[in-house]
C-alpha cells in the first residue's frame, strides 16, 4: 500500500462495517420479472447496471435475503471469477438480492461515508492489492477473511464526503446521459412501430413489398480471436459488449491482434447491423459512428444498401414481430442459437427506399443526441478514473479536484 496524508487512519473493513455478508451458495432461479439479483457481471463498471441484470421471484428474493436486505448505503462486492474485486451501491428505492459470488458490505455511517469507501475499493490501489490476495485455487476469488481484512484508508468524515462528493458529481452526470440516451433510444423505436408497424393490412400499399429480411441485407461471420486489454490493434466487438439496451459503450470494448488482410475483411463500417447468434441469439446494434474495431464470431454483420436501409432493419430487429419470430426460430433448443440464414429469415413488409429515407430524417437528430450523450460519459468516466487514484492517495487536493469536475460538468 502507498503512503497517504498523516491525518489519515488505516482501518480493516469489518471494523468499520456493521455487516459483510456473504451470498446464498446456490444458484437463483431466474424469471423475467420481479426483484433484480446482482451478479459478478451486473456490477464490472462500479455501479449496479440494472439494464443488463436477471430478476428472480418474490419467492427467490426473500429466500435470498434471509441474512441480510440490500438497501441504499450497502455496497455489492464481487468476489470470485474474471469480475471480482469490483463493489457497486445499491441504488436507492430497489429490490436486489445477492447472486452467486457476491457479497454484501453495510458500512457503518459513523465510521465511514458508503460513496467513499466504494471509491476505495475500486482503485488502482485496492485492485493490485485484491489480485495479490486471491486464495490460490484454479478460480480467482477471494475468500471472506480476506475481504474482512482488507486495508481502508480514512481522512476525516468531511474529506471523505468531499471526495465521494466530487467523483460522485461524475457518475450522475453520465447517469444523466443514460437516461438521455435511454429516452431517445425509445422514441427511435417508438417512431419505428408508427412508421412501419401501424398499418393493420399485412402488406401496406404504394410501393411496399412482403418479402424476408435477406431481399434487403447479405450476412457475414465474425472474426474468431482472443480479446486483449492492452491497448493494441482495433476493437473487438463481442456480444456481452452490446447492452440490454442494444447500444454499445465503446469504452469498454477489448481489443486484439489481427493481420492487415483479416482487418479489411471483418472491419466495421458505419450503418453495419450485428446480430448474436449465440450467447445472446438475436440480440443487436448497430454501429452509429466510424470506429477502427471488428466483431466477433459470435455475431452476424448485416450489410445493407444504405443507411437508411439499416436503420429500418434494425428497427425490425427490435420489434415484438422479430423476437416473436426469433424465439420461433430457436425452436428450444438446449443450446440456444441462430445462424445467418435463419437470422434473415423474418417475414416483413419492405417500404420504398424513400421511405426509408424519411424515417432515417426524422431519427437523425435523435440518434445524434444518443451518441452524443455516450461519447460524453466515455469522457467523464475517463477524468474519474483518472482523478480517482489520485484523490485517494491524496497526492491530488479535493478543492482542485473539485474545480477540474465543476469545468466539465
């Protein structure tokens, strides 16, 4: 550990906590609603992403709380597998119950702010620190004791809820952005379904067409490579990168290595329309601004004539009629998947191109202000994590971190 002010106190995490709690060891049975149940997954980026977490029923939930209920102030930590070592809060006004590999963490208000202590646990510090610790069996994790003992660092309650404060001022900004791209991704759609969808006649008339999703797009495989976190070579684009929402946050995508012949074959291109078919089958995106990345073999790219023709695709993507059809398609198989020709399979009523224009028209702005919204939180989780080892070390003051957030909030 690195050496902070003299003001500040070094304390073991359990005896600054009224609880840490570990999970049921089972594993929850999950429904489509009802309370969340947070797993290593839901929790990667420090805050408890909800939009890509499982339910479980009343039932599970109480069953699962029985030793402790997550509330606002608790923190969720990951302990085992590729995401553990991350804690996130419980978000306020929320029904959550601890998946499996997790643990509940009650800080004791008096002692410690929850904001600040989560700061801690998800610095550079703590990190390198946690992957010392691993209890050395084949999966990495970290045992209770362990996280019992691990070291906190305390100045005083007031700097402790400036610096939670200054951070935290980041994080609801780019909260912000979220609901601002939440809410212009469901009028795209919303705009689609009044466009495209309204009609009661199967096959409306002027110029529209019944055909199949293949007359308007050809597939192609992804490319199969190991991710890298190293900053080297493009993006590589998987489906556990393409959010509940069917956006993609750019920067959290791995990278690899790839030859020069491959990179001009699997390169994406702006207007590109990927499905999954497998992992998630019939999940998508679309790429919405030119970036140097390619996709994975998991998914399908779908290359149509023009923009416009993408988005109206991937507006049928995202329709009720399409995952009516794609899980149809998956027939119930054990091992869920879809591949290129079923993928394009889908019945539709394909509307003149200048249709199709029209509607690209009237979503631009909207899709502009989604991106835009995006590309700012990239930037803001950037200047955190930047300003975050430096606050707590202390080699930063608060009152300059304070003036770097107000500029750019």
């Amino acid at each position: 550990m690195e050496k902070h002010p003299p003001n500040w106190r070094w304390m073991p995490l359990d005896s600054i906590c009224i609880g840490i709690y570990d999970c049921p060891h089972s594993t929850p049975k999950l429904t489509l609603e009802g309370p969340y149940v947070a797993r290593t997954q839901d929790v990667i980026t420090g805050v408890f992403r909800s939009d890509g977490a499982a339910h479980v029923s009343q039932e599970t939930y109480k069953d699962r709380i029985k030793r402790a209920e997550p509330s606002y102030g608790d923190l969720l930590y990951s302990r085992e597998g590729t995401y553990f070592g991350i804690a996130a809060e419980v978000p306020s006004g929320v029904q959550v119950c601890l998946g499996q590999r997790m643990v509940l963490i009650r800080p004791d208000a008096a002692h410690v702010d929850h904001r600040f202590l989560r700061y801690w646990l998800n610095s550079p510090v703590m990190s390198a620190h946690v992957h010392g610790q691993r209890d050395g069996s084949v999966a990495e994790r970290l045992n209770l004791p362990t996280i019992r003992a691990l070291p906190i660092p305390l100045p005083d309650s007031r700097e402790q809820r400036r610096i939670a404060m200054a951070l935290g001022a980041l994080d609801d900004k780019i909260a912000v952005n979220e609901r601002i791209a939440a809410t212009a991704d469901e009028l795209t759609h919303a705009l689609f379904t009044r466009e495209f969808l309204a009609s009661a006649t199967p096959v409306p008339q002027d110029g529209w067409v019944s055909g199949h999703l293949s007359d308007i797009c050809s597939t192609q495989y992804g490319y199969t490579a190991s991710s890298s976190s190293e900053p080297v070579g493009p993006k590589f684009l998987r489906v556990k990168d393409i959010n509940k929402r069917n956006w993609v946050n750019w920067a959290d995508v791995p990278y690899c290595e790839i030859s020069e012949r491959d990179l001009e074959k699997y390169q994406l291109s702006l207007g590109d329309v990927l499905v999954a078919r497998m992992a998630d089958p019939g999940k998508s995106a679309i790429v919405e601004e030119s970036t140097d990345s390619v996709f994975a073999s998991y998914l399908v790219r779908l290359k149509t004539p023009s923009l416009a023709h993408s988005y109206f695709v991937w507006g049928f993507l995202k329709s009720d009629a399409y995952a009516d059809y794609a899980e149809s398609a998956r027939g119930g198989s054990v091992q869920a998947n879809m591949n290129a020709k079923v993928i394009v399979g889908a019945q539709l009523s394909i509307p003149p191109v200048e249709v199709m224009q029209q509607y690209l028209r009237l979503i631009a702005p909207v899709r502009q202000r989604l991106t835009l919204a995006l590309r700012e939180s990239q930037s803001l989780a950037a200047l955190r994590d930047t300003l975050l080892p430096q606050l707590m070390s202390g080699r930063l003051r608060v009152k300059d971190a304070e003036k770097i957030v107000e500029d750019h909030t």
